[in-house]
C-alpha cells in the first residue's frame, strides 16, 4: 500500500476547507429572484453585499435648488448660450451650478469649462464637448423615450462626479498580436473587460454598439436551411456583446431571454424590447453625437488608438438593471433637459483650442498672433 495516498487525500481535503473559512474568503450571501416558472431556470441571482455597495454608489443628488421660471432669458442676459437660451436666469444658472457637481466637483469648477476671464468664449474644449453633450441628454429625453421612458437621464446618470464617464471603451488592439500566423485572432484569446474578462473577441462593442452588425446568431430551424448565414466568428461576438450588457447591468441572460426559446419574441420578457432600443440608442449616441467630437479632444482624452472615447451600457447602467435603480432626476431638470434647445452641430474641424472664441455654426476662429519680426 502506498502510504502517501491517505496523507495526500487528507492535505487536499485540508486546503480545500481552508479555502472555504480561512481569512479573506465567505461564500456570499444571495438573493434570489424567480422570473418564470420553477424548473425553468428563470432565476436572477445577485449577491447581497455587492447590491448594498451598488445602493450606496446609487444615491441620487438633490438639486440644488427649485428655480424661478419666470424673469429674462439667458440667451438675452448672456453671450454665445446656444443650447439653453429659452431658460430663465434662475433655471441656467441651477443647471450650470448642477453640471458642475456632476462633472467636476473637485476640480477647477465653472473654470474646468470656462475661461474665468471670458465666459462667453468657447476656447477651452471642454465647453465646445459639454455644449454637444447637453445636446445628446436632450435628444435622449426626448427621442429615446421607449428605452428610458419617464424617467430620462442627466449628466449626473454617467458621469457621478466625474469628468469622464467611469464606464466607456474605445478601439483595443493590446496585446498586439506577434505575426504571422497568430495575425488573424479577430481580438480573442485575451482577456477583456468589455467582454466580462473573458476571451471572446474585445472589440464586440465597435461592431454592435457603434456599427449596426446583424445581432441575431440564433437558427430558427434544428437543420441548417440556408438561410441562416452566421457563423462561429459571429456568434461569439454576439456572446461578447450580450455579456457586456450582462455585467453592465447586473443581471443574467433570462432578464430579456425565455430560458426555453432564446429566440423568440413573443416567449421573451418585455425587457428584451426596452434591450433592443437601447442597443440602437447606444449607436446613435456614439455615431451622432461622440465620433464627431474627435477634433475636439485632445490626445489624453482618447484611446490608445487615437479614438474617442465611447459610450456602452455599463456608461448609464452602472451596474444596475435601472440606472439609479429608477429614480429620476429630469423632474427637477425638464426645461433644461427635457426638451431639445438648439440643434445645430458645427464643423469641429475647424476648431482650435485657446483660439476659437464662438463655436457654432458660423464658428469664429480668432487669427493667430503675428510672428515675431528681428
């Protein structure tokens, strides 16, 4: 008999206890939640813990104060106002005094977008990318109702307190892959965060979130019929895009999917619809409002690959099926950001930081100082 057997099962057992209660490790409490019948596997599982920190990152911000509608407009009180005009000064001023908390409450305050010195003057970029930004929360309000119904988002829902966004993605090439045969990896076999740290391909987002690739892999027939033309490579993408919104909002694949018929519509939860506008939103946002802005910012404020910065569902969602688990902010902000003020998008490439003074359609550009002369 070999005599190390029984001491090598009583190790394995040892470590595999100690992994379970020694320091640092505690099987999480869980909650439940049955979306179907029993037996169906229509059952969310979250961790508690994790939902109490989600609570607490989730808390929404009063605002500062409730304003006067009425008194003159601020597009009569103040120069180069393009996109809130129609409001009064009371209301400019609280949405002002809020985008600030919302986006740069440690930093150098109405100064991060403005010229102390010229208010009016558009030659710091962040005004000219604020300016869009409005621009997009407003059309989202107004024009993507089936997706964020009632309840709207603000600055507040993305940025909390942040100049940029804590969830967004860009181009990702890295690690770069060696050469020849290992050229062609589609961006898999790596690890990545967009994809829930797995190694389906990393660039899912720019197909689905920016692009608007086919997103329906599922056969609707048990044989191939010809007339489903999607592949291996296509179906993990699919599955990198729809993990992506898992971990984005915190939930799993039976929110918008019937465990029984992934694909169809009429067996699926409703939330599958509010999904599908999302998706499209998230294109519209990142294709007509965001790519655009590429001249306007600058190097460090891009990807490694020299592209802008883009918005996913983890950007609003935050970890939460509901952003802000429902609660709305656009009550106190309707006038301003429920409605779509000015509409007109200037061309950015001809904007140049620390010279262009009006930023809009007929952008005005201040000439350079003249060289110096011996």
């Amino acid at each position: 008999m070999k005599l190390w057997i029984p001491f090598a099962v009583s190790a394995g057992t040892l470590l595999a206890i100690a992994s379970f209660v020694g320091a640092g490790w505690d099987a999480p409490p869980v909650e439940s939640t049955q979306l179907g019948y029993r037996g169906t596997g229509m059952v969310i599982h979250r961790d508690i813990e994790t939902q109490e920190a989600l609570k607490a990152a989730n808390v929404v911000p009063a605002a500062p104060w409730e304003p006067d509608p009425s008194g003159e407009k601020a597009k009569d009180l103040y120069q180069n106002v393009q996109v809130l005009g129609e409001l009064s000064d009371d209301q400019f001023n609280q949405v002002m005094a809020s985008i600030t908390a919302w986006i740069a409450p440690e930093e150098q305050g109405c100064n991060y977008c403005h010229n102390p010195e010229n208010m009016a003057s558009d030659e710091i970029y962040t005004k000219v990318v604020a300016r869009r930004m409005i621009q997009m929360t407003q059309a989202i309000n107004v024009d993507w109702t089936p997706h964020v119904g009632a309840t709207g988002v603000t600055c507040y829902t993305c940025h909390r307190g942040n100049a940029v966004p804590a969830q967004v993605w860009s181009t990702s090439l890295e690690p770069k892959p060696a050469g020849n045969m290992t050229q062609d990896r589609a961006g898999q076999n790596v690890a990545s965060a967009l994809a829930g740290n797995t190694s389906l391909p990393q660039n899912a987002l720019a197909s689905y979130l920016l692009g608007s690739e086919p997103i329906r892999v599922h056969a609707t027939t048990a044989l191939p019929g010809g007339t489903t033309t999607a592949g291996v490579k296509e179906t993990e993408k699919t599955w990198s895009l729809m993990i992506h919104m898992s971990e984005s909002l915190g939930v799993n694949c039976v929110t918008c999917h019937n465990s029984r018929a992934f694909n169809d519509w009429d067996q699926s939860p409703p939330q599958r619809v509010t999904a599908w506008h999302g998706i499209r939103m998230a294109r519209d946002i990142n294709a007509t409002y965001i790519t655009g802005l590429a001249p306007v910012f600058p190097a460090n404020r891009k990807g490694p690959e020299g592209d802008v910065l883009k918005v996913g569902c983890g950007t609003c969602h935050n970890g939460v099926q509901k952003p802000l688990y429902g609660v709305s902010m656009l009550k106190d902000y309707v006038d301003a950001l429920g409605k779509k003020g000015g509409t007109a998008v200037p061309d950015y490439t001809t904007y140049e930081p620390g010279k262009t003074q009006v930023m809009g359609v007929d952008a005005v550009t201040t000439p350079p100082a003249p060289a110096a002369t011996n």
